[in-house]
C-alpha cells in the first residue's frame, strides 16, 4: 500500500509541476489556456478558477498530463481571439513555453535538495568497510576501518566528504565517466571533520573500469561496498550453531582461523564464503577468537552449510554486524541552495552522458528504469523517511526534466528542435516532415518504453 501511494504522489508532484511550467509562461506570454489535465483519459474532477478560462481536469490514467492551448493547428480560432493563439505567438514565446516544463521540473529538484539540505538527512559516516579481495580499493591499499576526510577526481583539489552517501555519489560519477577519484583518509575512524587528523593519499584507478552498468556489481568491483560497522553478533537463534558454541549478543568478533575481522561486512563474507564447496551438512569447527565485556575468550564454531539458490553458503543462526555510525548532514541557507543547485547539475550531466553512451553502445540498456522499478525504489524511500523520499523525487524530477529535453520529436526537447530550425532557416518545419519526425519519434519513444518495461521485470521477478 506504501509503495503505491508513494508511487502516485510522486507521479501527481511531477507530472503537475512539469505542466505547471508549461501553464504558467504560456499564461505570462498572453496565451490562451483552454484545458490543464494531469492524467490522460475519462477526467475524474474537474473545476474552473473564477474569472479564468482554463478547464482543470485530473484524468483517470495518471502517466502524464497536458497543456491544451488556443492554437488555428487543431480548431478553428475566432478572430477576435487569434492574437492568443499559440501558434501566432513570436517565436521567442513559443520556445519558452515548450522549455518551461523541463526547467520546472530542474527547479523542482533544486528545492527539493536544498530543503533536504536545510533540514539535515541522517547518513552514514564515510568510514569504509574491508573492501572485496582483488578490487581496486584492495589493490589501492585500503583495508578498512579508514575514515574519509575528503575526495576529489584526480587533478581537482579535494573536497570534504560529509558523509559515505557523498563518497559513494562521487565514486559513481567517477567510474560511470572514466575518472580516477582521489581520497585523504585516516586510519582513526572516530576523526571528526573539524579536526586536521593525520591522512595519507589513496588513488581509487576508476579509469580502469570502463563502467557500463550503474549496479551492485559496479561497487564489487570498486570494493567498496558500504560503510564500516563493528563486527559484533547480534540476536542468537534458539538451538542454532552459535548457541550451542556457545556466542552470545554483543560478542565482538576479532579473529576467524587465521583471518583478521575488521567489520560487519566482512564477518557476513567469510561466515557465508567458509562451505569451500563443502557438500555436508555441518562444517568443520573453526577457532573464533571474540571479545566478551573486556575479556578475549576463544570458541570452536561450526558453520551449518545452507543452499540459497545456485550457492552454497555457511550460516551460524545469528544476526551479524550492527548498525554503522550515522552523521547529520546539514547546510545553511545558501550552502544548501548552492549544494542543490550543484547536485542538479551534476545529476543532469551524468543522466545525458549514461543516455549518450547507451546510443552508441558504450553503456548497458539496463540501465533504463521503467514504472515498475520507479514505484518500487518510491516505496522503498518513503519507507526511510521523508527527507529520504525527497531525494528520491528529486532524482527523478531531474531524469524527467532531462528526458524532455531529449530532441525527439514527441518531446519538448523536438519542438525545441523544430524551433531551432525556424530560428536558422527563417521557415517553420513542413507539415510532411512534421508527420515522418513524429511517427519516428513515436517508435523510438515506444522502443525505449518496452526495454525499460523489460528491465523492470528482469530486476524485479527475475
């Protein structure tokens, strides 16, 4: 139920800012607005301002929405009334209209980052968990337990980094474009930001990747697949393998064999990863050395071997790992405008380098969402909390606002084509070419659709 009343409110939020952008500046440049519709379809509601000649309609498919404007085109134009028309409108007036739905939906997202921003969004500290054996942050030397101070694409200056969802974005953009990402770090992960702690250089060789995929495997291969946490048992099942070895809640784990634990993440992995392809039923005991109120106490400890699909895996009936450590990321009035300004930019620019290199086949189609995957991650962020739920709708404002600049003849961004024509040229766009731009439009549009409906259902029920 979450995830459905998210997913509408999302679709209501940006579908009515978007036409809102249109609606507005078509008003402000003298045109005549005969019908304001979110959804397509059987209108649900509808109602009139006073004094205003505007129909406002809610239409029972809610995938989109319009702006019918006065426009000779499509009817017949009293005379009197022909000077509001859209189409006899400069064409100055006629671009700002068609782009005003983008740059709505642009601005949408930088509200909604700058009030994330301004109220603070609890993350979790940049403290960087063992990373996976042979990856590139295992072949940079980091072994976990660092915390980082600041970040930077290799040749900037570093920044700060506020939090290990910021390093994680940086790390994205970096491998996703080809850029080594430069990280100072200290080994005392209790160091405050405020504090000048002693910190050595790491070169994270992202270059190295050639990235096509923005997915769980990308992080594999960068090695860092989240923030630290203790490596302490949690829970303990009744008559599971750690109860009977004798584990108990808040056990801190040091030492599997001859294995060092650094972290959570790591006592999961070695947990999981003990089978060695090992076929019975109950392994052979494994020297755990933990730490108890203080005290260093040893226990043999034999992992059950369970098959979770295709893998077999080692399990002890216990919860493993706490919860990382969390900072409040906020920022003043004008830091956190200037930051969602920032974060805007930035999400547009990869959003059109991912979509140039899916064209020419230099990035996976995976990685086009459709309505399944949107309506599963708005249940998913608004399950967070707000502020997490405000950055989710931010994301997508700005893919839609990008979108619809795209130049496809269905889309704002092919009118703005056309307009561009008639800037150079002097003439506007044949009707003959006007009908094969937008046939053509239509089947690229309908193509994308299908793959990212196929993605969905892949990632979803696959």
């Amino acid at each position: 139920m979450l995830t459905l009343l998210a997913f509408i409110v999302a679709l209501g939020v940006l579908i009515a800012v978007h036409e809102y952008g249109h609606y507005r500046v078509a008003v402000a440049c003298g045109i005549k607005v005969l019908k304001f519709s979110i959804g397509f379809g059987r209108p649900l509601y509808t109602w009139r301002l006073k004094g205003k000649p505007t129909e406002f309609a809610i239409g029972m498919l809610p995938l989109g929405g319009y702006v019918k404007m006065l426009d000779e085109r499509e009817a017949p134009v009293d005379p009197a009334e022909r000077h509001l028309a859209f189409n006899t409108q400069p064409l100055k007036y006629r671009a700002a209209v068609v782009a005003a739905g983008p740059v709505a939906n642009l601005l949408l997202a930088v509200v909604l980052y700058s009030i994330v921003n301004w109220s603070g969004l609890q993350e979790p500290k940049a403290i960087l968990a063992s990373p996976v054996p042979g990856s590139i942050a295992d072949r940079a030397g980091l072994r976990g337990e660092e915390f980082v101070q600041q970040a930077a694409f290799d040749g900037e200056s570093l920044e700060v980094v506020r939090s290990f969802e910021d390093l994680r974005w940086r790390l994205t953009q970096g491998a996703l474009t080809g850029r080594d990402v430069r990280l100072a770090v200290s080994r005392d992960r209790q160091a405050d930001q405020s504090v000048d702690a002693p910190a050595r250089d790491v070169l994270l060789k992202l270059s190295e990747l050639n990235a096509s995929d923005a997915d769980a495997q990308l992080f594999q291969k960068i090695g860092i697949l989240g923030p630290w946490t203790q490596p302490v048992i949690g829970e303990v099942m009744a008559g599971s393998v750690a109860e009977k070895a004798g584990l108990r809640a808040g056990d801190v784990v040091r030492r599997i064999g001859d294995t060092v634990i650094v972290d959570g993440q790591q006592l999961r992995e070695t947990i999981r990863g003990s089978t060695s392809g090992s076929k019975a039923a109950v392994l052979k005991p494994q020297n755990w050395q933990i730490t108890r109120v203080g005290r260093t106490l040893d226990f043999p400890v034999s992992p059950e071997v369970r098959q979770e699909g295709k893998l077999v895996v080692g399990r002890i009936g216990a919860y493993v790992g706490a919860s990382p450590q969390f900072v409040t990321v906020r920022y003043g009035v004008f830091e956190g405008l200037w930051q969602g300004m920032v974060r805007t930019w930035d999400v547009s620019v990869l959003t059109l380098k991912m979509m140039g290199k899916m064209v020419i086949g230099q990035a996976s189609l995976k990685n086009l969402s459709g309505p399944l995957t949107i309506a599963d991650y708005a249940g998913k962020s608004a399950s967070l909390g707000w502020s997490a739920y405000l950055v989710f709708l931010a994301l997508i404002s700005v893919s839609l606002g990008v979108l619809n600049l795209l130049p496809l003849p269905v889309l704002d961004g092919g009118h703005l084509m056309y307009y561009l024509w008639e800037a150079v040229t002097g003439r506007s766009v044949s009707d003959a070419w006007m009908d094969r731009l937008q046939r053509g439009g239509v089947a690229v549009l309908l193509c994308m659709m299908s793959v990212a409906l196929f993605n969905d259902v892949t990632r979803l029920f696959g």
